[in-house]
C-alpha cells in the first residue's frame, strides 16, 4: 500500500484522550469483500478503499480486520472520536495518521495496526505506541536464537511460555516496539532487548539509538490462535484488550503469565 504522506499534513486542536491505550482485536467477517470495502469507503474514504481493494486477496482480509478493530477502538474510547476521524493516512515513517474530513491530521491521538490471516489489531493511545500480531507457531526455535539472546529467551521461558510459542512472542515484543518507534527494521531486533517481566508482559529496552525513546513496555497476549503484542513507553499504561464483535464466538484472549 502506497503512503500518503503525512509529514505536511495540518494538524487540529488536540484531543485529551480519556481512555488511555485501547487494543481491539477483530476477525474479518464471512462477507463479501465488496461489502466489507464499501464499509471502508464510508467510513475512511475512497483512498484507502481502493488501495485495499487492489491488494491480493489473501492480504485484504487482515487490512480490512485491521481496519474494523480500530473502528471499534474509536467508539470504545470516546465518542467523539467517532466523528472526529474520517480517515486515515501515513507518515513518512510508515505509521498511521488518524485524519478529520478536512484532511486535518488529528492531535493527540496515535494509533497502530496489524494483521495475519483474517485477524487484525489496532491500537490507540495518547501517546506513539505499537501493535504487532503473528500465527503462535509461525517461527521455529531457531529463529528466537537470531533476534534474541538466551538472557532474553531464559525471561519468556521462565514466564510459563511454551517452546512452541517462545519465537512468536519474542518478535511480536521486539515488532511491536520497532513500530512505536517509528523506525522499523532500520534498528536491529537484536538491539531491542528483552530486559525483565512486567505484570501482563515485558520491559524492553532499545540499545544505542538516542534519538527514540529507550525502554517500553509490552503487553503481551495470546488469542485465536496467535500471539498479539502492544508496545507503549515504559510506565504509560495498563493496555485494555478488547474483543470485537467478530470475536465474540472465541472468546479467551489471557494475558501472558
């Protein structure tokens, strides 16, 4: 998907979001994808809906998840957001801006998205912060060896997470921190380091890179199958996860530990 660059975009008044950092998780829904891209249309603007609408099917249905769990973030958070976002756009960094109808990039509110499969997550806070999803057993073992050192690997493994899942819960950690920073793979996730268990997941600590910010803290989760994570700086939280609608038939996202 082609960015819009967001960089020139004016910003609006700020909004003082109330509800702290909100993660929703979705499934897309058994329609057709017509159906599903005329909701975007409305609801984000013909940009996006024709960017989604020429990606390859087996991508579009975790972009449009995606999109319908950050809708309900929106209307979980403050209603007035709702009204205030009528689209979305991205940065030169590759992050999502939330606009208003006139094109105005919204203050005081940064969001995140992901998704694999049918599943997507979105996140919303106040403040820059990362969401990341994966299949719990897409990597093996030796992938956890590339991206993490044994100190990193001995902390999720003495946290009661399982071998099978340990690679996916580790990138999803370091994936979701990359992409608060705004920096990507430009940083090395071996230099995003795993540095000790907090309650509901882990603090995370970038190394030699004095321009973002060093530590965060990741929530971490497992549901429907995969392993979710949301990156948020160290001491900002808690993260509240809810289900969409979509999920309501698998239920039992519990947090790490």
């Amino acid at each position: 998907m082609q960015p819009v660059f967001a960089d020139a975009i004016r910003r609006s008044a700020p909004i003082r979001l109330r509800a702290g950092i909100r993660a929703v998780l979705a499934l897309a829904p058994s329609l057709p994808d017509s159906q599903l891209l005329l909701w975007v249309r409305e609801r984000f603007g013909d940009e996006l809906a024709d960017d989604l609408k020429h990606l390859p099917d087996r991508r579009r249905r975790g972009h449009l998840a995606s999109r319908l769990a950050l809708d309900r973030a929106l209307r979980l958070a403050q209603a007035e957001l709702v009204e205030r976002v009528a689209g979305l756009r991205y940065s030169l960094d590759g992050r999502p801006v939330l606009v208003s109808a006139s094109g105005m990039a919204v203050s005081g509110i940064c969001c995140s998205l992901a998704h694999t499969g049918r599943a997507g997550l979105a996140v919303i806070g106040p403040s820059p912060a990362g969401a990341d999803i994966e299949p719990e057993r897409r990597f093996g073992l030796e992938f956890a060896t590339r991206i993490a050192e044994s100190e990193e690997r001995d902390l999720v493994t003495n946290a009661g997470i399982p071998s099978e899942v340990l690679p996916a819960t580790v990138w999803t950690a370091k994936e979701s921190v990359l992409k608060a920073t705004g920096t990507g793979l430009r940083i090395d996730p071996r230099n995003v380091r795993i540095v000790a268990r907090i309650p509901g997941g882990w603090r995370l600590h970038v190394e030699g890179r004095r321009q973002v910010p060093c530590d965060w803290d990741v929530a971490s989760y497992g549901a429907a199958g995969c392993r979710l994570a949301v990156a948020h700086s160290a001491g900002s939280g808690p993260v509240s996860l809810d289900l969409h609608p979509t999920m309501w038939r698998r239920r039992g996202a519990e947090v790490a530990g």
